[in-house]
C-alpha cells in the first residue's frame, strides 16, 4: 500500500484482524491500553530499532491519534517497508470496538 506518494493511510476500524501492527506510543500510553499482538516500539526508538520489524509483508502502525504513526511511517516506507498508517490511532481502535489489552490486568484505555 506504500506509494510513491508515501505510506498508505487506513481507519483503525479497516484494518485487518491478522495485521503486523507497531505501536509508536510511549510506554506509559501503551500500559494502559494497546491490541493484542501489537509490537511496541516507542517513537523515539524506532531509529535504533527498526530491524526488528519484518520486511516480509504490510506493516501498520498505530500511536494515539495517528500523527506519530505517521511520521513512523514514512521513516520506514522511505527505508523500503509496505507500511500503512493507522490515521486515526488508538482513538479510532478504541471507538471501533476493537480488541484492546493492557499490563495492568485491569480494564484497557487510551491514554
């Protein structure tokens, strides 16, 4: 879904339930609510640690509201990733209903 435009752009509600999802939020954000099987890779992080994301098919990311995801996004669609942004974040998850966990045990929020 990567263009040549940048990545692609897609609503939390739309994307699929078997996606390679990378949360970009901050650690504190992602203790309190995140989709199962999400990878956790902060922002600020993503630098240092974008092997860990395979390149073997679509990636989407996700932050809160989708600006950082967005910027993550583009890093990695510019260093060769079929990346989508999730454009409206774990605001967006949350609203659709999605699956959300969290460390706590407790009930998952967005923070």
């Amino acid at each position: 879904m990567t263009t040549e435009a940048g990545p692609g752009q897609m609503p939390a509600a739309q994307v699929p339930a078997d996606a390679f999802l990378v949360d970009v939020r901050e650690p504190d954000e992602w203790t309190a609510g995140h989709a199962p099987g999400a990878m956790h890779i902060p922002l600020g992080q993503l630098g240092a640690r974008y092997t860990e994301i395979p390149q073997d098919g679509q990636v989407y990311v996700i932050c809160r509201a989708g600006s950082r995801s967005h910027q993550a996004a583009l890093a990695l669609a510019g260093a060769g990733w079929n990346v989508v942004n999730v454009s409206d974040g774990m605001t967006g998850w949350a609203a659709a209903g999605r699956p959300m966990t969290n460390e706590g045990g407790g009930t998952p929020y967005v923070a």
